[in-house]
C-alpha cells in the first residue's frame, strides 16, 4: 500500500477499506498535526482537531469524488474544521511557547532575508517571529502555513480556501510582506 497513490488509497477507503485509510493517516497526521499546532499553538487542540479531520473523512467516505489532489481534499475539511473550532472556543490563537515553534521558524528560511544563525543566537528573534506571526489576520496565516509550511501548491490552497489561485497569491505575498516588515530591524533587511 505504501506505493500506491492517494487518491486510489481514497478509492479503496470510500469503500470501507480500513488499511487504505490507516495508510492515509500514516501519510498525513503529521501534516495535520503541524496545521492544526500552526493555527492553534496547543498541541492538545492539534490532536484533537486532526483526529477530528480523519474521523470526518472517514464519516463521508463514501461520498468521495476523485476530483483534484487528496492533500487539497483533506486540507478542506481541516480548514473548516479549524473555523467550526474558532466559532466554538471564540479565540484565535493564543501565543505558545517559542521553544515549541522550532517547524515554524525553520519554514521562515524560505524568507529571502531570513538567517538562521541569527534565528538560532536569538531567543529574541523568536518573540519577534511568533509576534509576526500572530498578527497575521487569519486568511493570509492559513495560506502562509500551507503553502510554507505545508508546501502545498498554490492551486491547491484555492481549492482548499474556495478563492482563486490569484487570491491565494496575493495572500502569500501580503503574508510575506507582513513578516519581512515586522521582521526588518531584527534580520537588517
């Protein structure tokens, strides 16, 4: 099964297949679980929600239509799940600790000006990175994480965000501009 691709693993789950889907989860729960910690800072609200999103997908399994690629598949229903826990809990984020945002700053290398010598000499930089980040209204942190983070295409983000391909990329760069500008004393750019 480990060849196999995922949307033919999501054929074999539709139908009940129970080894597909474990195979599916072996793939992507870390994934999940990296999107959830971005978005929520609580690696208990991660499991949860990531939990939540395989057990959503295997409730409508048999409702799945191979269109599109799976990550979008999937990321689409923990992007609404994710927005059915903020309506919930009625808070956004809340700030970790910083020595839990290790996969955060090392996806900030893929910023021009970003240096991870400095990142790493700087437990102040770190502050400065969480702050950056938290500040990012809401859209343009989602698409920052899965495109960066989660390297998703910027077509499957659309899919997943339900905007244009052009929405997501000006998303990405105003995301990227908030950070270079709240980030520029700190890195010299």
């Amino acid at each position: 099964m480990q060849t196999m691709l995922d949307t033919s693993l999501m054929r074999y789950v539709s139908q009940g297949d129970e080894s597909a889907f474990a195979e599916l989860y072996r793939r992507y729960n870390r994934k999940l679980l990296d999107f959830f910690f971005a978005m929520s800072r609580d690696p208990q609200v991660a499991e949860e929600l990531a939990g939540d999103t395989f057990a959503r997908i295997w409730h409508v399994r048999q409702r799945y239509a191979a269109t599109g690629s799976f990550p979008a598949y999937l990321f689409s229903f923990a992007r609404h799940i994710w927005l059915e826990h903020c309506r919930r809990s009625r808070k956004v984020w809340k700030l970790g600790k910083a020595a839990d945002w290790a996969d955060v700053e090392n996806s900030l290398v893929a910023l021009d000006a970003f240096r991870p010598d400095e990142a790493a000499a700087s437990e102040e930089l770190e502050r400065h990175i969480l702050t950056a980040l938290d500040a990012l209204p809401e859209e343009q942190r989602m698409v920052f994480v899965m495109r960066v983070m989660q390297r998703m295409s910027l077509e499957d983000i659309a899919t997943v965000m339900q905007c244009p391909v052009n929405t997501v990329r000006s998303r990405k760069l105003l995301a990227l501009k908030r950070l270079r500008d709240a980030l520029k004393d700190m890195l010299a750019i």
